[in-house]
C-alpha cells in the first residue's frame, strides 16, 4: 500500500507541518517545525498534472491533445493553479 502524505489536519482542516525527518539509512532524525513544499499542498491531480506538464516539455497545447480538451480550458486550468501556488507561497512567506 502506497501511504499518502496528509496536508491538511483531519480536526480544523489547517495545513500541516513537517515535525520531524528521518534517515532510514542510519537512523538520524531531525525534529522541528517545517512548512510543507509548495508543491506538497497542491492536491494529487494538481501534482499530476505538473508532472504530466513537465513531461510534455512544457507545451500545453500538447497537454491539450493528451487530455483531449481545448488549449483554452488547459490554460486556463494551469491560470487557476498558478494562482493557487501564488496564494501558498504568500501565506508560506507571510508566516516566517
């Protein structure tokens, strides 16, 4: 079973930190507080398709004919996630 990284709290929706790293080679751990990667706080299907993307060396109208939808609503689905990773970038930023 391939176990998922949670990134928000299943009580208040909040976004998780990262409490503590480990080394499975030689057992080191590191405890802290540690904000997420941005790209960790996207969802599943957003990380896919930032993988598909790269990929498709970067040609949305190759993603497009993947997909099969328009160059128009692939664009715009990668305008509404570049918004989004402005917004957790801002917030990640805000917090420190």
């Amino acid at each position: 079973m391939n176990k998922k990284v949670p990134r928000n709290c299943p009580s208040c929706e909040q976004q998780l930190k990262i409490a503590e790293l480990y080394c499975s080679s030689c057992e080191t751990k590191i405890s802290g507080s540690f904000d997420l990667p941005v790209l960790a706080c996207l969802t599943e299907s957003e990380q896919q398709l930032i993988l598909d993307f790269v990929k498709c060396s970067g040609s949305l109208k190759e993603m497009a004919k993947i997909m099969n939808l328009s160059y128009p609503t692939v664009r715009n689905m990668f305008d509404e996630m570049i918004e989004k990773i402005k917004k957790l970038e801002y917030n990640i930023k805000k917090i420190d």
